[in-house]
C-alpha cells in the first residue's frame, strides 16, 4: 500500500489596495483665480491649462475634484493647499472625501 502526498497549490494572501481618496477645491468668491491656479501647480503639479479648468469648474459649480490618491496622501495634499492659502491671507479651502 502507497501513500501518495498531494501538493496543495499555495494560497496567496488578498492584498486589499488602499482606499482611495478625492481632494476637492471649494469655491469662495474673495481667493484670486491666479492664487488658485498657483497653488494647483504647486501643491498638485497640475499643468497650466489644467489647473485653469479645474479652478473655473470650481468658481461655476461650487466645488471641484482635483485629483485622487490613497488616504495619507490626499489629506497630505488638501492641508498642504489650506496652509499655502491660510499664510497667504486667503479662505481658499481643499477638503478630502473618500472615493465611491
């Protein structure tokens, strides 16, 4: 009588990825759209144009998306803008939300 061993295929660990969160730009009417674009192109490397059509959505509709990162790095993002904006002397705001 033999005994044969089975291999039993490996069980990979699920790596869940990171939840994902979207840094917003809300519109008030007192920070310049210059400032706005500035602090797109500095803090979220967003080029000219893009930057430009970002801030415009945001004056039209209230609020924008800017881009979407993992958690840390969004929240990193939004207080890295509100600080610019805070020593500049402007209500400009960035807020995160997670991504649905």
């Amino acid at each position: 009588m033999s005994t044969e061993v089975q291999k039993r295929p490996a069980v990979k660990p699920k790596v869940e990825r990171p939840k994902l969160h979207k840094v917003i730009l809300l519109n008030d009417d007192y920070t310049p759209r210059e400032f706005v674009v500035q602090v797109l192109k500095g803090v979220f490397r967003i080029g000219g144009e893009t930057a430009y059509r970002i801030m415009h959505v945001a004056h039209t509709r209230g609020a924008c998306v800017v881009s979407v990162y993992p958690k840390d790095i969004a929240e990193t993002k939004a207080n890295e803008a509100n600080d610019m904006a805070k020593y500049a002397g402007h209500p400009l705001q960035f807020t995160t939300e997670p991504e649905e």
